[in-house]
C-alpha cells in the first residue's frame, strides 16, 4: 500500500495527539550532540562525522542507529547547523543519529575514476562497523536505516539497495535517483568519467537501474520529493517504475523546492517512518 502526503500527515498528527511525541516534552533537549572522527582504512583517512545519542543512551539498552547523509557542496555537520531540530527528534524517537561525511561531491559510491572516492565502502562499512564499535547500538540491519537529502537522497538508497544485509530500511529527500540526466553537473562526471565516454558506468551507479537488486519485501522504504523540485520529475519516473515492479513504498510529495525550509519538514515523516519500522521489528 502507498501512503501519500495527506494520509502521512493524519498519521503524524494522530501520532502526535495520542502521545507518543511527548517523549520530547518528557525529555526535553538531553540528547547529546558529539562530533567524531572515524577511520577509513579504504581511503587511508580519517572523517569527522555528527553522532547524536538521545537522552536514554546511557542507561536504556541497545538502539537503532538511522544514518543520515547531507548533499552536493555540504559536510557531516549540515544537518545539525541547518536543521537543529534534527537532535530533538533523536530523543523523540529514541534512535541514534550518525549524520556521515560524503565529502564535497561523492555520490555515496566508489569511484572508478578517483580512488580517494571510495565512499560506498566507508558509509555502508567502515562507518556502520566503527559506529556499532563504539555505541550500544542494534547490530543488525533491523536496527539501521539510511536516509538523505538531495545526493545523499540517491546515496542513502544507492547504498541500501546494494547492502540490504546491512540496511534494513531507507530513504530521500529531494534525491538525485538518476543521474542521467545530469551529465555536466555536481562533480559526477569527475566520479565517474564523462557519460559520453562512460555511458555504463552512468548507467549502472544510477539508483532507478537499481530495482532489481531488491528482494521483495526485504527493505521499507520512503521517498519524498517536492512538486517544484528540478528532481521531481525522477523521483516520480522512480516512483512508478517502483509501482510496476510492484515494490512497496512511501511516497510523499508536496508543494516545495529544493532546500532547506523542504528538508526540515521532511526529515519528521522520515523519522516516524523509520521509527515505525524499527518498532515493527522488535515485535516479529
């Protein structure tokens, strides 16, 4: 079944007025926010990232980690300095968040062209196994998902299509999920070569390709997309493709752009949706 907007918000709403995001007024602002540095042994490099742990971290037991990826030209730290709400609804939804670091222009995968861009190794590897080393986290793709914005939107689901054994759930806001289209922009053709020369390395690094690597039923996903958004029109090709292959989803789109006002609305449906999965698994 695919929810749209009106019937998410209800959702939220009810949600709201039944208690569950009293959590917040429970607990107030207590999640802690750490800026870390990790190790990329792929890379030969350390890179910082933003790990927030809500206020029951350290006496409640292992949690559920939602990895979340910023866009073309940001860093680990966009999240926290353009959305500041996003701390809160760590304790909100009790998870912790791991705002990664895809430097100015990776695209979240590993670069043929540049080995100094080897970024789907680190997020959906290093990273995942330096962060479950170093919190009490679930340690299995039931307790993680994936979610971004704008290349991060493609990243997060380039990188859980392709590591369903380590994503259980993903993704995106506003995402870039066919880069065909795009061919002189955002640093891609310096990933990837350029695509009059490399059509098929374009073809196959492109998240709507990517279907049929999906078992059924094997990832909850949602996207979200705004009706003035240049990438609305993939998102709604990915969309129906999706529907096509009868592949379960969420999608939301809305009157909005491609920025930050969009994004800080649309992280709260990305929270609750992956709340509600992580809630699923823990009664199956």
């Amino acid at each position: 079944m695919y929810f749209y907007q009106k019937k998410f918000v209800n959702t939220l709403r009810l949600l709201v007025s039944t208690g569950l995001l009293l959590l917040y007024s429970q607990f107030g602002q207590a999640a802690k926010v750490d800026t870390v540095t990790t190790t990329s042994a792929s890379m030969n490099k350390t890179i910082k990232a933003v790990v927030i742990t809500p206020d029951s971290y350290t006496v409640g037991q292992a949690l559920p980690v939602l990895y979340l990826l910023h866009g073309y030209s940001g860093n680990y730290s966009d999240w926290v300095k353009k959305a500041p709400g996003v701390s809160q609804l760590a304790d909100t939804y009790q998870m912790i968040i791991v705002c990664a670091d895809g430097n100015f222009g990776s695209w979240y995968f590993d670069s043929p062209v540049d080995p100094a861009f080897r970024y789907e190794t680190y997020v959906a590897s290093e990273l995942v196994d330096w962060v479950d080393s170093h919190y009490k986290t679930i340690k299995d793709r039931t307790g993680r998902a994936i979610t971004g914005l704008s290349m991060g939107g493609h990243g997060a689901l380039y990188l859980a299509f392709r590591h369903q054994n380590t994503f259980g759930a993903a993704g995106s806001m506003s995402g870039g999920v066919d880069i065909r289209p795009f061919p002189n922009n955002w640093d891609m053709a310096k990933r990837l070569g350029t695509y009059a020369l490399f059509p098929e390395r374009w073809e196959q690094n492109t998240v709507i390709n990517l279907l049929h690597l999906l078992t059924p039923g094997a990832l909850s996903l949602i996207i979200d997309c705004g009706t003035e958004d240049f990438f609305f029109r993939v998102n709604n090709n990915l969309h129906e493709k999706m529907l096509e292959r009868n592949i379960a989803h969420d999608y939301i789109t809305r009157p909005g752009a491609h920025n930050w006002a969009y994004w800080t609305n649309a992280i709260n449906y990305q929270m609750l949706f992956m709340r509600q999965y992580f809630d699923k698994q823990k009664r199956s």
